[in-house]
C-alpha cells in the first residue's frame, strides 16, 4: 500500500523519521466517517474496502461524487478547506490509515516529495471528474455503466474477481441513472454472459466484448 500512499516517493528509512502519528482504524461498513459540513481535522488513505462520498442536494436527495477502493485518498480537502465539502460512508467494512491534517500540513512544506504527491492525486482526481462529466453528457446509460464496470474491475487487475459492495441504488446515484435502470441494464448483461455477480464479488470475462455490447445498443436507453 505504500507504493500507492502520498508516501511512495520516501524510502522507508524516511518514512520511519517523519514522525508521523499515524492510526490504522477499522470501520463498520455503513458508517459515516465524517460529515458535510463537519470541521476537518484529518485525512485518510484507504487500504481495504469501500467508501462513497456523498454530497446533498438543496431537494434532498444525495449525489455520489466519488467511489473509492484501495489507495484512494480521502479529506484531504482539509488542507485548503476548513470543512468537508460532502460526506464519507463506508460501503463495507473498511480498513483506513488516519493522519492529522495540521501535522501533514507541516509535513508537506517540509517534504517536496509529499506536497507533489498530495498535488498528483488531487489532479487526478479531478481528471476523474472531468472524464465522468463528459460520460454523463456524451454516453448513453448502458455505455456509461460498462465504462465504470471496467473501470471498477481494472482497479484489481491481480483478481479474478473484484470485491463490488455498490448497490443498484448507489450506482444510480453515482452515474446519474435511475435505481429501476440499472438493475435493468445489469439484468441484460448477465443475461449475455457478459459480467457475472455473486456474493459482493464482481467478474468481466471479457471487458472489451462488454463494452462494445453496451456501446453498440445504446440506442435503447
């Protein structure tokens, strides 16, 4: 994991002299670990499970913003902002490395190595963004859906299978989709043979055969 932490950069005798005070936590899945709105006073890498980060809506309803898996980081907003911009909650029970933000903020002026790094995955992330924005406007809903399906499966590129805790309901959320159309259009592609589901475990056979099939019917969504 540390080969995918802002840390990567630093040997291990560097790592062992920052004098970092690191927790390794677990949480249940379902849990909030902080709220829109709430103080920020931490930031976290993840390094096992899920998280989905939640924004609420002026109607109501939450909108998914980002869906994190292993070495993706978390509020590290908090070193420019003095609040989370939306909420964090666990999809299944989650493993976090937890750093204090005003110790990594001192850290970071210290250490090039580790300011860059912070740099790369807030660009990356917002890279991220930007691709889903164009997917919701210029993809079809099968085509958007099979793009994150490979796109989830390719994060586990050693396995088989890859761990899937989401829901009908979060994948609505995230893609911009109705829970009822999403549990169609993944009924149609386990029907082909395409994707296959079984206790929180998800497997592509063949991505590229998945993606031309949604790209290719998309014109019924």
């Amino acid at each position: 994991m540390r080969g995918r932490s802002i840390f990567a950069g630093l040997s291990r005798e560097e790592i062992c002299e920052l004098g970092m005070d690191v927790h390794d936590i677990h949480v249940p899945s379902g849990t909030t670990i902080y709220h829109e709105g709430d103080p920020a006073q931490y930031a976290y890498t993840l390094r096992q499970g899920g998280i989905k980060l939640v924004k609420s809506l002026p109607n109501g309803h939450a909108q998914i913003v980002r869906l994190l898996h292993h070495g993706d980081l978390l509020g590290f907003e908090g070193l420019r902002t003095e609040r989370h911009r939306h909420s964090a909650v666990t999809l299944t029970g989650t493993d976090l490395c937890r750093l204090e933000l005003r110790a990594l903020d001192a850290l970071s002026q210290r250490l090039p190595a580790v300011r860059e790094a912070i740099f790369a995955r807030w660009q990356q992330a917002l890279q991220e963004a930007e691709d889903r924005i164009v997917e919701l406007g210029a993809k079809k809903a099968d085509a958007r859906l099979a793009t994150f399906l490979c796109q989830w499966v390719g994060a586990y590129p050693q396995q088989r299978t890859a761990p899937f805790p989401l829901t009908r309901q979060d994948l609505g959320e995230f893609l911009g989709l109705s829970t009822e159309h999403v549990s169609r259009i993944m009924a149609d592609l386990k029907r082909h043979g395409l994707l296959h589901e079984h206790k929180g475990q998800i497997e592509i056979p063949d991505p590229q055969n998945l993606f031309l099939y949604a790209s290719s019917d998309g014109s019924r969504s």
